[in-house]
C-alpha cells in the first residue's frame, strides 16, 4: 500500500505534528531501555521516560494540565492486527521511522465492524512526534528498519491498564479492553478476548 509521510495534507484528519517541545531528553531514555527480539511490547508508564522536566511541559502543554503517563511500544510488526481508540489524543514519538497504520472512528459501522481498505500508512521519521485525534483509530506501529521500531507513548494517566471492572449498559462495551482502550481486532491475529470486527484483508507493510 502507498506509504505518505506525516507532512501529508492527508494526515490533518487524522492528527498534526507536535513542534515547539523537546522531547530528545526522553528518546534518550528511550533508547538504552531494551527492545524483544521478536514481537512487539508495549508499557503504559515507565519511569525511565516520565522522570524529565519535559514530562510538566507536555502535560501542561499538550493536556491541558492534566496528569499523563509516558511509556512506550517497541518491537518488530508488519501487520495491522487491530485497531484501537481512547477517549483522548495519543502522542507517539518516533526513536526511528516507523510507519503508523490509521483510519477513521467515523467509518466504523454500528455494529463495530471496520473496513481494512479504509486504512492508511504514514511514515513517522526518527525524532518526530505526532499527536492522534481520539477519533483516529491505531494499534502497533510498523517497524522500516530491520532493527525495529521504538516509540514513546504519551496518554491520559491510567490509560490502557487492567480493568477492575465489566461492564455491558452499551454495544459499545464489548470493545473495552483496557482502561480508556477500545479494541476492534483482526481474526487472524487471534488476540485472547477481543471482538474481532474487522472485515478485509489484515494489512501488512
């Protein structure tokens, strides 16, 4: 599929760059934490990370003042896998190229089906931060170089930790996964207790 860069117009819908705050003391961090050598791992808080005079900044800055956790996701993916959607703005911060695999929450159908085809691919570069829109469905992103990717994750704190609850007063519970995290999964990526309702090829990079 056409891989666009995040300078794109196209990307407007779905997010903006981040400029005017440093986030290099983090992606330094970032970079002596350890990476699997297969798969794709992802920590909601990680000291390492939040530990910065930056952390104030983007909170105050990007949040409103309000309290965030910064953590990452790293690894090796190819694949789409699923789609998920918070209630608030997700700032990934890119240690090298990775490529973001996005849609629309617009597009989801009333009974939570997705159409893959919809999907696009935009090319973060190295030292770039994006912020996504609350409507942009993500998951994962997708590695360019054979090293892998490593991101910093930046979400509203208590962001995509266990549930302590279950609930079922709307269709839409079926998707809660997580604190604050909605998840529409592939079948084929066979993910333990997750509504698979997307249709169409699980597109791969």
């Amino acid at each position: 599929m056409e891989i666009k860069k995040v300078t794109d117009p196209s990307f407007k819908k779905y997010g903006k760059i981040i400029e005017g705050i440093d986030f290099s003391e983090i992606l330094k961090n970032l970079e002596a934490l350890p990476m699997p050598a297969e798969g794709v791992e992802y920590f909601p808080g990680v000291e390492a990370l939040e530990n910065t005079p930056a952390t104030k900044i983007i909170s105050e800055s990007l949040y409103g003042g309000m309290p965030i956790q910064i953590g990452m996701c790293n690894g090796h993916n190819k694949a789409l896998n699923a789609v998920e959607y918070h209630r608030d703005s997700e700032i990934n911060v890119a240690l090298y190229d990775m490529v973001l695999l996005i849609g629309e929450l617009k597009d989801v159908t009333e009974d939570f089906k997705y159409d893959t085809s919809k999907i696009e691919a935009f090319l973060v570069p190295a030292g770039v931060a994006v912020e996504m829109y609350a409507t942009t469905l993500h998951y994962a992103p997708c590695h360019v170089e054979d090293k892998g990717f490593k991101a910093v994750v930046v979400l509203p704190k208590g962001t995509n930790y266990d549930l302590t609850f279950k609930n079922s007063y709307t269709k839409e519970d079926r998707l809660l996964t997580a604190v604050n995290k909605w998840l529409i999964a592939h079948e084929d990526a066979k993910i333990d207790g997750a509504f698979n309702g997307l249709v169409g090829e699980n597109i791969t990079i």
